[in-house]
C-alpha cells in the first residue's frame, strides 16, 4: 500500500519562521524530533515558529519499527544541552515548549535528569511558557518518572503507540501493561499535570482494538489522546497496513470524547506534539466546567 491518498499530501512551502526556527535549532547544536522522525508537520509547525526538542541526542538504544529515528549505541550525555534548550526556547520567543528524547535505557536514571533540568532551565528564562514533555517509558521504574514529574511539567505525554496485540511486533522493548504504569503513576504522583497519549493507526489494528486501548488509557487516567495515521519512513519500515479516511478519524474522536477524554486530536496528519497548546487549553477548559458543576441535584 504504498501509493499515498490525497488527503496526505502535504504543501512544503516554507517561510521566514521555518528558516529562522532552524537556523536557531543548527546554532545551538541541538535535534529536534521533527527531522530526526520526519514529521510530515514539520513544515507547518516550523512556519508557525515551533518545534519539538529532542534531547540526549539523536541516537536510540531501542529499535521500535516504526521509528525513523537511529537505532545504536548513543554518546555521552551533554551537560550543557538543557541550558542549550532554554536559551533556544527563548530566542524563539515560544510560549509552549515541547521535550522529548531518545530512550536512553544505558543510562542508569534514563535521562530523566536531563528532561528535569531542562524543565527548570525553561521556567528560569522563559517564565510564562507552559511545558510538556513526552518522554520514553524509564523501564516502568517509578522514581525515574518522579525524577521528571518532580520539575513540574504542565503535560506528562508517554506514548502507547498501538494497540495491545501489535505492541511486540512494533515496539519489542518496550510493554503495552508497563506503558499503561507509567501513565498510571503520572496521573496519581502529580494530579495538576496533564496526562497524554497517543496511538498510530494504520499498523494493521481493527477499530474495536483502538476503542479498546482508549478505554485502558482512561482508566489509568489518560485526559488527552492524539490519533494519527502512521506513514512508513523508508522501505525498510513496516508498509502501511491501511490509511484511514478522515471522515474516519473524524468517527474515531467522536467516540473518545463519548468515552470521556477531555481533549482529543484525531486526524490523518496528527503527530504526538501537533498543537498541543490547544490540547492543553482543552483540558484547562474542561477541569475549570467540572469545578463550576453543582455537587449536588437541586431537584433531590
């Protein structure tokens, strides 16, 4: 399946914010998740004057086989990459910053301390900016994810990526039931956070297997979900199993507002970080309704 529907087709038209975005991600020697996993937003993210860092490197010690990003041995942690990542967040004037990274499974906190300075060099230089970070699963081990939660991020997004009888052929390190942990441990260590996930379509899952993964998310306290379709990066990914309508992602955000999640971005082109601004508003929007709503029945 290797002929791309028409509603995937992307304009590559660029403008002064994507050449200054990236010349102020190359000077300050820094990666992005929107190069290194050649995200099809990357054109329109970078031309509204965003970006989504990737810290500890551009290297993975994971091998997910949907993942564009280099798999091998990474190299030494940078101790000068979060203040690096501050100064970038600040000279780019951005209000929501994104951060991400590689997993790191040869380090012995993951790089948690990394996203946890980070988040703090953030708040130091630009203080009104809200932060998220989507982060590798830290090998389900809970004082790594407090490491993180700890710095106070606004959202706390670890990805499941598919649903559960896909997880050992896409994702062979990492587990469907450690990945529902880890968001179960962010949403009960750190309640104020925002805690989001998000699942590719396309991978060769049924319809019923995804409304059933949005259920496991819920329950372990999941508010926002991002559904995208998964394209596959070179020849050597696994193919396209089947690209979904829009009118399809459309259906499919129906259903999990139906559900209960509070901020929900379904659509062909959808990616984990695409507005998350708006998701986070979302969420703010919908804990601000629940706190106005009445405790008790006025007619009992």
């Amino acid at each position: 399946m290797s002929r791309l529907p028409s509603w995937i087709r992307l304009s590559l038209n660029t403008d002064a914010h994507f050449s200054e975005v990236h010349g102020l991600v190359k000077n300050h020697s820094l990666h992005t998740v929107c190069e290194s996993a050649k995200c099809p937003n990357r054109h329109e993210c970078w031309n509204r004057g965003t970006a989504t860092l990737m810290l500890l490197g551009d290297v993975c010690t994971r091998a997910c086989s949907f993942c564009a990003i280099k798999a091998g041995r990474p190299g030494q942690v940078d101790a000068d990459e979060p203040q690096r990542a501050a100064q970038a967040a600040q000279d780019m004037k951005l209000n929501y910053v994104v951060l991400t990274s590689v997993a790191r499974d040869d380090l012995a906190d993951g790089g948690a301390g990394v996203f946890a300075d980070t988040i703090r060099a953030i708040r130091e230089r630009v203080p009104g900016a809200a932060v998220e970070v989507l982060t590798p699963d830290f090998e389900g081990v809970p004082e790594l994810i407090d490491i993180v939660l700890d710095a106070r991020p606004d959202v706390f997004n670890h990805n499941l990526e598919t649903v559960a009888r896909l997880q050992s052929i896409i994702r062979p390190q990492a587990a469907y039931g450690r990945s529902l942990a880890v968001l179960k441990h962010a949403a009960g260590r750190r309640p104020g956070v925002a805690v989001k996930s998000g699942i590719m379509l396309g991978l060769g899952e049924k319809d019923d297997e995804v409304l059933q993964a949005m259920d496991d998310l819920l329950a372990v306290g999941v508010e926002l979900l991002t559904l995208g379709q998964y394209l596959q990066p070179t020849r050597r990914h696994p193919p396209v199993q089947r690209y979904v309508s829009p009118e399809h992602f459309e259906a499919l955000s129906d259903k999990a507002k139906e559900k209960g999640f509070k901020g929900i971005a379904s659509g062909p082109l959808v990616r984990s970080s695409y507005r998350a601004d708006e998701l986070l508003d979302s969420v703010r929007e919908a804990r601000a309704r629940e706190c106005e709503a009445p405790l008790y029945s006025e007619t009992a």
